[in-house]
C-alpha cells in the first residue's frame, strides 16, 4: 500500500533540513538548465496584449528579462495588468485567454505563443490568484491534491512522495495532509494550492498575490520559501498588492501602470520612486512614514527614504538623537505619523454603555468533518464599533463570522442577533440587523447587473422604494461603482467584484456590516476607499467587523482588535491601549502594525 | 471558441473537462431534488446536459449524459443506470441543436426539446420494460398504470408515458437552459463558444 | 461528511480486493441473474452471494440500508401497477384484501423485482467498499481514458458541493433578506431563482478550474504516475479470468439453449 510508503518517507523526511531536500530536488533540473551561470529565464519583448473583445490593450510594448534565479515583484493598480503578466509567462495568455499578442515572449527558451500550455508546464508553474477557485477537485485529501500535478507530469513515485512532503511542510500544512481539500479554511487552501505549485519545481515560476489570504507569519514563511528557491535557482515572478512583503521578498520591482512598465529596478528605489505615488499605486508604509518625518524634520534630508520597519527605526532614531545633541530636550518617542483612530477622534470612540448588536455567549461550533473550529468564544459587540478580528489561518474567524447572521448556529451555547436566539429565527431576519460579506464572494452575487445586485438586498427588506433607490445609489458612490452599474457582475474584474459584493450588504444599512477579508486582492486606492466607508459608517453610529490579515489596515481604520487563536479569543482589547504583553500576544500570531512595532519593539 | 488544449485520449478541452463534472452534479441534484423530493410527473435531470450539449456540441453533450446516469445510479437511485443511453442521445441531440442555432430563438428551442422528448421516449421504452418491468419508482409509474388499464401492452404503455412526460419535460428543461444562456455574461458566453 | 460517494472506510474482504476483481464480479453476478432463469436466480444470488459478501466486509447494515431505500419504492409500484394491470390473457387472480391482483402480473413483478435486487445491489455493493478514488485509477490503469476518470471524480465530490451550494446560494439570498423558509408552494416558486444563479456561478467556477486543470499539468503528454498503488496479485488475474470465462460460458450457453428450442 502506497499509502505506508508514504508515511514511510514522511518520518524518514521529517527529519531532513529544508534546503537539504531541496538541493536534491533541484537535481533533476540541472540537466535542462545550468543553475550556475544565469542566463534569461523569462524574456519578454515589446509585448502587447489585448483580450478578445476588450477595447484597451491589457500589456502595452512590455519589455522584461528576469534572469534565473531572480525574485522579480510585479506591482501596479487594479487592472494595471499583473495578471495577464503572469498568465503570458505561464502561456494562459494567449492559449486560454484568448487575444491580440504581438512582441516576442520567450520563457525558460520556449517561445511562448507557438507552444501550447501542455509543453509549457514542464518549464513555468502558474498560480492564479483566488485562492478558492484552482483545487482540481480530483482528488479527496490536500496529500492526493498537492500530488496531482506530479503524477500528471510522470514523476516516479518515490521523488513524487518526497517532493510532496516537502511542499506541505514549506507551506505548513503537513497537519492537514488527509483533510478534503474543500474542508479547509481560506488561507490553508491558498497554502495548498500554493504548495501544489512548488511540488511540481518548476524552473519558472509565476504567483498572483500568493498572500491574498495568508497570515503574516505564512507571509514570512512563504518569503524564505521563496528565497531558498531562487538560491536554488528557481526563476520567480510574483504580482502583489501588499508592497510591505514586496520589500521584504523580492530582489526586483517592475511597476506596471495601464499594461505598461513604469518603473523597474531595485525594490529600495521603485518602492520609492515619487511616480508610483503620482499614479495611485502609493509607497510601502515605512517609506510613506519617513516622508512625512522628513516633511516635519524628523528624518534627515539627505538620508534616503526606507522601505524596511528597521531602517525607518533606525533613521528616526538617528533624527531624533540630532535633534537632543543640538536642543537638550528630547521629543516623545518619534511622535507616531499613524495614530490609531480611537486616539484621532476621541468624540467618536464609542461609549461601553452602547447596546449591544450581537452578542455571542461561550459558542462552540464542530464542523460535520469532526474538526472544532470553535470553542467558547464570547463576544459582543456594540452599537458604533469598529472591530478587527484577526488571527492565524484556520483560527476560526470566518466561522465565527458564519454565526453573526445565523448561517451557523452553534453546537454548543448561543448567539443573540438585537437580542434573539440565532436558533429561534431565520437568517433572512438577522440579515435586517447584521450584513454580511464572506471570504469567498462567488455565491454572493446573482443579479444581472450590479445595480439590480445592489438593490436586491434593501428590496428584499421591504424598504419604501425612494428609500431603496437612496440607499443604492449611496452604496453605489461609497464604492465608486457608477462606471459599471449597467455591467453584468460577473465580467468584472475579481477586485472589482469583491466591492461589488459589499456594496450590495451596504446598501442593506444593517446595524452591523461584517467584512471577512475585505482588503485580499484589492490595490491601495481601494483600500482607502474602504477606509472611508468605515469611517462614515461610524458616524452614522453603524458598527463594523472587520476581519484581516492587514495588521496596518486594522490599525489606521478600526479600533478595537479582537484576537483569535484555534477557536478562542486570546485577548481583546483596543489598540490605543493594547500594553507589552497584548503586543507580544498580537506579534507572536499576526505580527503588529508599523506603528506599535516603532512603539514597542524596535523603539 | 475555447482554445484550452485537448487532452489526447478523449479530444476533450480543459474547458469541457472542467465543465461537463459541474452538469452533471446540477443534472443529479436537481433531478433527484425534482424526482425524489417533489415526486413530480417529470425529471429536469438533464438541464446540465442540455446546456453542455449547446454550448459545447454534440460529443460534449453526450459524455455529460451518460456519466450523469451512470453516477446517478451508483450513488442515489440505481433506476438511472440502465438509462445511461438515453441520456446520452439527449446531449447528442442538445449538442447538434446547438451547432444549428437553436439557442437564437425560444420556439426552436421548443421544438428541439418536443424533438428530443419523442425521440427520448422511444428508446427508454424497452429498457424500462425490460429492466424495470415498466415501472421507476417515479411519479410517472402512474401513468403507466393508467395507459396498461387501457389496455397497452408494458412496452406499448411505457413508450405512452414517456411520449406524455417527456415532450414536456425536455421542452421545460429547454426553455430553462435558454433563459440562462442568453442572460450569461459576456466573458462566459466567449469562453464556451456559443452562438450570440 | 466526507465527499466519497457511498464509500465506508472499513477492513473488510471486499476492501482489499484489487477494484477490477470486484467489477468482473459485478459483470458476472448481473450477466448471470439475466441469463439464467428469473426469479431463482436473483433470489438465490442476493441471499447466496452478496449478502454473505456484505457481511465479509463488515458494510451489511448500511448495504441493506440504502438497498431497501432506493430499492423500496420501485418494487412496491412494480407489484401494484404489474399485479393490477399487467396486460395479460391468463385470468386467474388473486385477492389480496380489497384488491385483486393478476397471477401473471404477480409473476412478472417478482421475475422483475428478483432481478432488480442484484442489478442495483451488486453495483452498490462495490461502491460501498470501493473508494471512488482507487476504483477510477484502476480503471484508468486498464485503459479507461484519463479524462472520464477525472469527470467522474469532480462529479462525484461535486454533488454534495453543489446541492450544498444550491443551499449557499439560498442562504446567500436568505442573508440579503430573501424568504425563502415558507410554505410548499412557496419554496417550489424558489426552485426556479435558486437555479440560475447556481448555474452562472457553476460555470464562472468551470472557467477557474479549467485553468487548474491545465495549471496542474493535465494535459501534459507523456507517460502518467501514480501516488498510490494499488495492489494486484495474481490470485485476483486469475479469479477475473475465470469470471469472465463463466460469464462466456453462460452468454454462450444462453444462445445455444435459445435456438435448441
Ligand atoms: N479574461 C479577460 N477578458 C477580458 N478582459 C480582461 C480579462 N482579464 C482581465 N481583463 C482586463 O485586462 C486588464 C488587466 O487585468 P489584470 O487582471 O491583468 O489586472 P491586475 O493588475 O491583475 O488587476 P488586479 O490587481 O485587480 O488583479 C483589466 O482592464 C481587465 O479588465
Ligand atoms: N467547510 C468546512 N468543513 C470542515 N472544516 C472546515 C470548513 N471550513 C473551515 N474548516 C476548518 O475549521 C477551522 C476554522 O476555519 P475558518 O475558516 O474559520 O478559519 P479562519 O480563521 O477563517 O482562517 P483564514 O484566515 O484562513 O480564513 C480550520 O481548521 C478549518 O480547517
Ligand atoms: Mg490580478
Ligand atoms: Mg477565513
């Protein structure tokens, strides 16, 4: 039984470094490609591409060599073009997306557009970016999953198992090897999948926003993963959105604005190059932060601006002692640029005396597969809130969030929506108090276009049709969708989408907006978009849950964090005054925001 | 219009391959939901193949009927199995409506649907005599008691029933699959090829 | 639940037998109820064969179970609507109660129902003791094409999804406000809205998956391999061999028996 040997290999690998196996995985590469002397991995050449039926070229007269070994980040706008970058180097473009392709584009010396996806994956894996969407679905346990791809390409048996095991302790699913794939949560599917990439060891390899859904702690591991790679040799190119991890993973940065390069080069100058902030794509926050020192005369002129938290630290540091040598006094520890909001507007920070909205008491919750996703969680949650329930992948917070409007009810104690019994009423009834927007948006939207979508909900409430009208447009304005009104949902792009669905749960103007992962794919301009809605929101003393894996965005747009860890609550507290041992909780499982890091652990 | 490479066994495109599955657990569901649940005196367990048969032509079609039944079979009502065949010829039929352009107009898919109900009908007879001794375990049995009242043989009144429901349940499951089709998104319709 | 069809994880004879010995069995044991004469032959198979087998592999209760369930409703509707009106010159009747049922009729509905027993039972037998997953890669490995083998697979782990989804897509709606908790007709009215969104989003998700397929390497050319293996040893060859031999036998001796008279 192959499944002995199997665990055979597991205990046998268990025991073996990182890198070692990967060494030796690499091994059967080196014939096909000489990993000593570099040579262009992916060499694209005036490249322009238009989809089938688009008016606008998605890539405009692209021109890219990404030696190998290089860790090469594709950063830009929503609809900038990363993705189509990733799926030509993988050959989707123009082989399953259909289009006008013209420019030369060769990748791993296969000339992409005259060989067909079935010959190209040997050379470049693909990995596209929801997370939700690319399980086979042939195969009935994340070992078998992460398998298929190597079965499929005719790998003996014991390099395949060796191979596997490695990729699902790199990502760190090892413990989930005989679940269903389907039984997972978000971001241990994005591992998966992920994992099932990197098992194929492909010399090419193409990841669009591989963190959409991960927790920061996997977004660090996923970095060394990548960086042990491209040591091996491996040729990565990465589209991603959270500029802070781009910093910190990639050895280059191509910005792309409207299908074209804006900028490339090295991350410490394109990260802060002036023109990524003209064209809305914005700076990682440590360079963001140092400017606005510098524009204070915190931070010395001449010194260059910082994409990493340890050099801001360090130059703040340097700044501030200038300042003590030349006037005795010292200023307050590098007066934060970034406060949380509770400190902002205090006449906003809600008084605890507000009622409640929903209020869950000791909730236990065990999936029909056995697993106990939570157990005890009591929490409520007051008018005019703004909550951040954060946590490690699988801590349990989308299931908790399930429970809000009674999706889930729970196995064990109870869950009061405006004071009823989850159990004692129906889902569409706590919809008029608790609006949802789940992780996975596709199920969410049905209407044939994105108003009828948006005024679904508030007609289904029953509310008087000028009412009904006011709200829609409202939401409409809140999410900037007045471009696309008339567009059927489903041809937008998935950012695009993902706003689509919460302006449909706004416009149902619900007491308490629950967002699960809101900011996963979504460019900066967005995000402040979404910042601003929750500001408004607050105003009108609506309450806001927010569930992220975006420790800043949770910091600079809500106040109160709520901390999750394997179906409890670890701590809940508010950020402005979260003390050293909360931050130590928070760091351990989420990391922290820029600002209490400065505060608290590189001060 | 697909341009996903085919597999070299089937001649199967990664789009049908990731389609066909997908109609089939719609074809199982909903007839088992509309058969077992409702116990009405039709099936609307061929709406997948219909919609596999127009959007990616007749082989497509017929592969999705087939495995429907089979699996249908194995996991919830073994009455499916022996039936395999006649879905199959309903998604060869579904496939070469499509490739005619039944989709432009909802009377022509009507008539496809009266078309395949007939012809439907004709070769589940035998195989519901044979096998079944006329009888499903459907709503439908009922009619066949009426029509051997009357005096039809089991053949003859198995081949009645279905030339009743049918007809009628392939027109409905044509009408269906139109109304979906034509409201598809545009990316979609592009990607499965069919006829705007 | 898991998404393994009808499959139960037990230690059981039928368990360790290679999946192409149990589907040569159900061949034979289906060939051979119509084949041979009705309705001995179903009877005596169902009682000699597969319930000793689905005691061997500990799975009897559920087999019985499910057989019962799907079977139930098939053979009473057989005995009522053959016993009451099956077309035949023979009048002799017998009365049951109120109702006064054909001998022929009877006859035919038990030679039927007799048959039906191994033709749905054998069937779910194998599929009860078979992972969907093994049975599909053996099948592959002797010649199936690759790509039946994988629909199935999808379909089979999709049919609890979807039905699920049909749900999520109701509570979708449901969380937007939408009544969908009503009576009967009510919720039959609901059908028809549940589908289309069901479909679109199915076929957005058939866009998606068709490019994991390819991602995954699918369609790559060149020899396959497998994770798993599943044993075969040459007891089980032979023991296909004779089956189908005995199948031969039988077809033949059925033919022969025809024209001698
Ligand atoms: N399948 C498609 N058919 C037609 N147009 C498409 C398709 N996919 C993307 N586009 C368009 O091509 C342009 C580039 O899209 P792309 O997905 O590459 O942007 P992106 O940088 O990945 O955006 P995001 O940050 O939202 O992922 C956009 O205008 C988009 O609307
Ligand atoms: N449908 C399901 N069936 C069975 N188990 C599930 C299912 N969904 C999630 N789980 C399990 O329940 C636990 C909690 O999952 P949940 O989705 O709530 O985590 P999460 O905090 O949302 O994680 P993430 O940050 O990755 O979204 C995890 O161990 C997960 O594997
Ligand atoms: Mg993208
Ligand atoms: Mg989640």
């Amino acid at each position: 039984m192959a499944y002995c040997v199997a665990l055979f290999w597991m205990t046998v690998l268990s025991r073996r470094a990182l890198d070692v196996d990967l060494t030796h995985l690499r091994t059967n590469h080196a014939d096909m490609n000489d990993v000593l002397q570099p040579h262009t991995r992916i060499a694209l050449h005036n490249v322009t591409f238009t989809y089938a039926g688009a008016t606008e070229p998605a890539l405009r007269d692209v021109t890219l060599a990404v030696p190998a070994g290089q860790i090469c980040a594709i950063i830009g706008r929503a609809g900038a073009g990363k993705s189509t970058l990733c799926a030509l180097c993988a050959g989707f473009v123009p082989h399953f997306f259909r289009g006008r392709l013209t420019g030369s584009a060769i990748v791993d010396d296969m000339p992409v557009a005259t060989h067909p996806i079935a010959e190209l994956v040997r050379h470049v894996a693909l990995v596209g970016s929801n997370a939700f969407s690319q399980i086979s679905g042939a195969r009935f346990t994340v070992y078998d999953e992460v398998a298929f791809g190597l079965e499929n390409l005719g790998v003996p048996r014991p390099a395949m198992i060796e191979r596997v095991e490695w990729a699902l302790r790199a990502l760190g699913i090892d413990h989930l090897r005989d679940r269903s794939p389907y039984a997972l949560s978000g971001g241990q599917q994005q591992r998966m999948v992920i994992a099932a990439a990197l098992a194929m060891n492909p010399p090419v390899l193409a990841l669009d926003e591989p963190t959409s859904q991960l927790d920061p702690p996997a977004m660090i591991e996923l970095a060394d993963v990548l960086r042990s790679l491209s040591r091996q040799g491996m040729t990565i190119l990465v589209a991603e959105h959270r500029l802070e991890w781009v910093a910190d993973v990639a050895e280059r940065v191509v910005a792309l604005d409207h299908g074209a390069v804006l900028a490339d080069g090295a991350p410490a100058s394109v990260l802060t190059d002036p023109r990524l902030c003209e064209h809305g794509i914005g700076w990682p926050r440590p360079a963001q932060m140092a400017a606005q020192a510098r524009a204070e005369g915190r931070w010395a002129p001449e010194r260059p601006l910082p994409i990493t938290v340890a050099d801001l630290a360090a130059g703040l540091r340097a700044a501030a002692a200038d300042q003590e040598s030349m006037n005795g006094q010292s200023n307050t520890p590098h007066g934060l640029t970034v406060r949380p909001v509770a400190e902002m507007d205090e006449a906003l920070s809600m008084t605890p005396v507000a009622e409640p909205v929903v209020t869950l008491d000791e909730v236990h919750f065990t999936y029909p597969t056995g697993v106990e996703a939570l157990r005890g969680v009591s929490l409520t949650v007051r008018r005019g809130e703004r909550i951040a329930l954060v946590g490690r992948n699988g801590a349990g917070k989308s299931t908790l969030v399930r429970h809000l409007n009674g999706l889930l009810r729970p196995s064990r104690g109870r869950v009061l929506v405006d004071g009823v019994d989850t159990r004692t009423t129906t889902v569409a009834r706590c919809a008029r108090s608790v609006g949802v927007v789940f992780q996975d948006v596709r199920n969410q939207l049905f209407a044939r276009t994105v108003r009828d979508e948006i005024r679904f909900g508030p007609r289904n409430l029953g509310f008087a049709p000028e009412r009904v009208d006011a709200l829609t447009e409202a939401a409409i304005d809140a999410l900037d969708l007045h471009d696309v009104v008339s567009e059927h949902p489903y041809d937008l792009p998935p950012a695009r989408r993902r706003l689509v669905a919460i302006a449909a749960v706004l416009a149902m103007d619900t007491a308490l907006l629950v967002l699960d992962e809101p900011t996963a794919g979504l460019d900066n301009a967005s995000i402040a978009l979404l910042k601003r809605l929750i500001e408004q929101l607050t105003e009108r003393q609506r309450s806001v849950l927010v569930v992220s894996h975006d420790l800043d965005f949770c910091y600079e747009a809500l106040d109160r964090v709520v901390l999750m860890r394997d179906g409890r609550i670890a701590f809940d507290g508010r950020f402005a005054e979260v003390d050293q041992v909360q931050t130590a909780a928070l760091d351990g499982d989420v990391g922290l925001p820029i600002a209490l890091r400065l505060r608290y652990v590189c001060p | 219009m697909t341009t996903s490479t085919t597999s070299q066994r089937s001649g199967l495109s990664s789009t049908a391959l990731a389609l066909i599955p997908i109609a089939i657990a719609i074809n199982v569901a909903l007839g088992h939901l509309v058969q077992s649940v409702l116990k009405l005196p039709i099936y609307l367990d061929s709406i997948g193949t219909v919609l596999v048969g127009l959007l990616l032509g007749p082989l497509a079609g017929a592969i999705t009927g087939l495995l429907s039944n089979v699996i249908w079979g194995l996991t919830l009502a073994p009455a499916a199995l022996p039936f395999a065949a006649v879905a199959a010829v309903i998604g060869l039929i579904a496939g070469y409506a499509g490739q005619y352009g039944a989709i432009r107009s909802w009377w022509k898919m009507a008539l496809a649907g009266v078309i395949t109900g007939v012809i439907a009908a004709a070769i589940s007879a035998p195989i519901a005599t044979y096998v079944f001794g006329g009888v499903t375990g459907a709503g439908t049995d009922v009619l066949v008691a009426m029509f051997q009242n009357l005096g039809a043989s089991v053949l003859g009144a198995s081949f009645m029933q279905g030339a009743v429901s049918d007809p009628l349940d392939k027109t409905i499951t044509y009408l269906i699959a139109w109304a979906i089709i034509i409201a598809l998104p545009r990316r979609l319709l592009a990607r499965f090829g069919a006829a705007e | 639940m898991q998404r393994t069809g009808l499959f139960i994880e037990r230690a059981g004879f039928l368990q360790r037998l290679n999946p192409l010995t149990k589907v040569t069995g159900v061949l034979l044991l289906i060939g051979a109820t119509f084949l041979l004469p009705a309705p001995l032959t179903g009877a005596a198979l169902t009682v000699g064969a597969l319930l000793p087998l689905a005691f061997a592999s500990l799975v009897a209760h559920r087999f019985l179970d499910v057989l019962v369930k799907t079977l139930l409703p098939v053979l009473i509707s057989l005995a009522l609507v053959q016993g009451l009106f099956f077309p035949t010159s023979d009048p002799t009747t017998v009365a049951v109660g109120p109702l006064l049922f054909r001998r022929a009729g009877l006859q035919f509905a038990l030679d039927t129902g007799s048959r039906l027993l191994v033709v749905a039972g054998a069937p779910l037998l194998l599929f009860q003791t078979t992972h969907p997953g093994a049975l599909v890669q053996a099948l592959i490995q002797s010649g199936m094409p690759r790509s039946i083998g994988y629909i199935v697979l999808v379909a089979l782990q999709l049919i609890p999804a979807i039905s699920e989804r049909a749900v999520g897509v109701a509570e979708a709606q449901r969380a937007r406000g939408l009544e969908t908790e009503g009576s009967v007709l009510q919720r039959i009215r609901g059908v028809l809205p549940l589908i289309s969104p069901l479909i679109v989003g199915a076929l957005v998700e058939a866009e998606e998956r068709a490019m994991a397929i390819e991602a995954r390497a699918f369609n790559a050319p060149g020899p396959k391999t497998w994770v798993r293996d599943i044993p075969d040893p040459p007891v089980e060859r032979t023991a296909r061999i004779g089956m189908l031999a005995a199948l031969g036998a039988l077809i033949v001796w059925r033919i022969a028996s025809l024209f001698s008279g």
